[in-house]
C-alpha cells in the first residue's frame, strides 16, 4: 500500500490523502481548504476517476466525518463516486440541504459504524468513533498489501464523549501501525495549553447567561452536538429557555436521539422565505406545537437563549429586545475576522454585551503526544496543521 497527501500537509483542513493498492485507488476524505477566499475557485486534485467517474480502479472516498474541511469537495466529484460514512453523517448531510449550500444527498453513500471493519476492494477499513465537534467523527484503520494506516481524522480528549478516547489509548488493533497520520491543529496554535473540557465550558456559560439581564443570543454552528448541549444545560442552570432556530431543530430531528435536547424552535425570516421558495416548508411540521414567534421574544427576552446566526441582525434589530442583553461567541475567533459583517461592532451599537466563550474541537498538545506514544508507530506524519515541524520535537 501506498498513499499521498494531496491536502492537508501544511495547511489546516482541506484533507485529502490518495491510497493504492494492487492498482486500486482510494481516497481518504475530500476536503474543502479553508484557505480559499471563494470556495468555487477549489479543485479536485488530479486522480483518474475522480471527476469522470469513468476508471474502474477509482473506488471511491471514505469520510471520517461530515465537516465542509473533510467533504467539501465532493460536489464536484463525479456523480457515481462511491461515498463512505457513518450513518449520522449520512443524516447530517442530508438534513442540511434546506438550509445551506453545504448539504448533500450522497445517492451512492454506503454507511459504515464504530468497530465494524468493511472491506473496499483490497482495502480492508475499521472506523473508530472519536470525541470531536462534529457528531459522527471517526478515525480511521486501513490495511492492505500487508501495511497498516491509521488516520485519526480529527478528535479530541475534552469533549463530551472523552471515554472515546480513552478506548483508542487501548485499542490493540492500532499499535504499532506502519503508518499514523494525525491531527495536529494545534500545534502551532497554543503552546503545551490544556484546552478547556466542555463541561468547564458549561460552568462558565450558565455563571455568563445568569449575570445577564437581558435576551442572550448564542452563535455557534448548529452542527455541533456536543455545543448544543452545552447551551442547553447552561440554559437550564441559569432559569432559561434555550431555543434553537429551525436548522439547528431540524438536524436534532434527524439525529433522533431520545438523550438529545428538544427544544422550543424560532424560524428566521430569512430561513423561512429560503424554505418557502425552494418548497422546503414540511421541514418545519414537526415543530409546529415548539415554535416561539418574533412577538414574543421581547416580553420573555430574560428568559430566553436564543441561537443566533449574522443573517438574524436585522430581525432582532425590528424586534426591540437586545438593549441589555449579550452574545455569546462559541466558535474559533478567527471566524470573526473572516464574517461578511462586525459582530463585535453590531454588539456594541445595539446594547449587547460581547463575550467569546468556546473550546475547541481539535486535540490539544498534550492529547495528541498521548495518543501519538500509545499507538507507537513506526511512522509518524502530521496532517491538518500549519505548523507540521512541532510534531517531531514533542514525540522524540
């Protein structure tokens, strides 16, 4: 077996990593860089069948989880290209597409699950479920031609599923692989920094919602699971609602977890004329019993947690309930230099008190050292990464 990285080897997101074997070709996610001001402007990389779907060796893209950086590009890959991914990835992906560019119905999806090894011509595949900010992430063991790859994809140790990792530490299959291709999108970011766990986060945003008069709106990605949560029991902790907008409420319908939240659901105006012109409208049935309409928010704003998207800054503005209130920035600050709008600006001109508090989806230093000495590879590659050089002065 031999593999190539296409993406990913010194930029952050983007992943793309070609395997061979016995003339046979398969790709390891298909990400979109992040690094591209128009994501039209990305291209497929050069591998025979991937964008004509016309060579019979090209078997297809095994998704380690369903984030734009890992299977962004798959739209422009030829329609009957093979798909592999978990089963709620599939559903993620799908109960996206009313609402975002970046939703797929993957007609040639095949679904695989934790543990349950699956076989792609000579490739031999055992998905491991990580902890990570996106739902349904896994890592990823590859055997063929008598070597063995593991790909962690991207994961964590601080999030809420942290037993996940614990369970990698030990998994005997791994150790010793020819090949580790790991995370590391921190090292070049904090240091030897702990990152913060989601439940510490929890602490300090119910402490943040309490001392807050006013309407609290939160601005994270509605695909982020373990986030939702988070709000959601920070919320409760601190005498409030949280209300979820109809996409977020839409993806925790799909998901139909009995342990995951149901909450009240607003429908932006935004959203509902996208849902009305494309047809979309019986997306919003379920909730018909949960909806919390704009006449209401500013007599109940004390006791709301609103999820918040930029597109929702004029609304808000018409409905005369942010003077008092906050918002809570939980993603990468980075995005904020990257918006089409100043949240932080508009925060300040309407009333509302401004405060990030996030942590990250990715591994920490420390987390990826632990993982990286218990596999004990023969070799060691960083992916995901600017800073791939860090890796080798911290594992010798």
């Amino acid at each position: 077996m031999k593999f190539r990285i296409h993406r990913g080897a010194k930029e952050i997101g983007g992943n793309c990593i070609e395997l061979n074997s016995g003339g046979k070709t398969l790709l390891l996610d298909l990400g979109m860089p992040l690094t591209l001001g128009n994501p039209l402007d990305a291209e497929l990389p050069v591998i025979a069948g991937l964008a004509d779907g016309k060579n019979v060796n090209f078997l297809g893209v095994v998704l380690s989880h369903p984030h734009a950086d890992h299977y962004g590009l798959l739209g422009k890959a030829a329609k009957n290209t093979r798909v592999y991914l978990g089963w709620d990835s599939q559903s993620l992906l799908r109960a996206a597409l009313p609402f975002t560019t970046f939703g797929m119905d993957l007609t040639n999806g095949v679904t695989y699950q934790d543990r349950q090894t699956f076989e792609v011509g000579p490739f031999r595949i055992t998905p491991f479920l990580v902890d990570h900010s996106a739902f349904d992430a896994y890592s990823l063991l590859v055997e063929a031609g008598g070597r063995r790859l593991f790909y962690t994809g991207d994961f964590r140790s601080h999030g809420r599923k942290p037993e996940s990792f614990r369970r990698l530490l030990v998994e005997p299959v791994i150790k010793g692989v020819d090949v580790m291709l790991i995370e590391g999108t921190h090292l070049g970011r904090n240091g030897q920094a702990d990152a913060q766990t989601e439940a510490s986060l929890e602490d300090d945003m119910a402490q943040s919602i309490s001392n807050t008069k006013g309407l609290v709106l939160a601005c994270f990605s509605g695909q982020n699971i373990d986030r939702v949560v988070t709000f959601w029991k920070a919320s409760r902790r601190a005498g409030r609602t949280f209300v979820a907008d109809a996409y977020l409420a839409h993806i925790l319908e799909s998901l139909n977890r009995p342990t995951l939240p149901r909450p009240p659901v607003f429908l932006p105006k935004l959203m509902k004329s996208k849902l009305i012109r494309e047809n979309n409208t019986e997306v919003v049935l379920p909730f018909r019993r949960r909806r919390v309409y704009p006449e209401q928010i500013a007599d109940k704003a004390n006791k709301l947690v609103m999820m918040f998207r930029s597109s929702m800054m004029q609304e808000f503005e018409s409905l005369g309930c942010l003077t008092g209130g906050k918002l809570i920035y939980s993603q990468w600050p980075g995005y904020l230099d990257r918006d089409r709008v100043n949240t932080r600006a508009w925060c300040a001109q309407h009333g509302l008190d401004f405060e990030i508090l996030h942590t990250s989806g990715h591994a920490d230093v420390k987390t990826l050292v632990e993982l990286a000495h218990s596999v004990a590879a023969k070799r060691v590659i960083p992916i995901h990464t600017d800073s791939p050089e860090r890796l080798g002065e911290l594992i010798t």
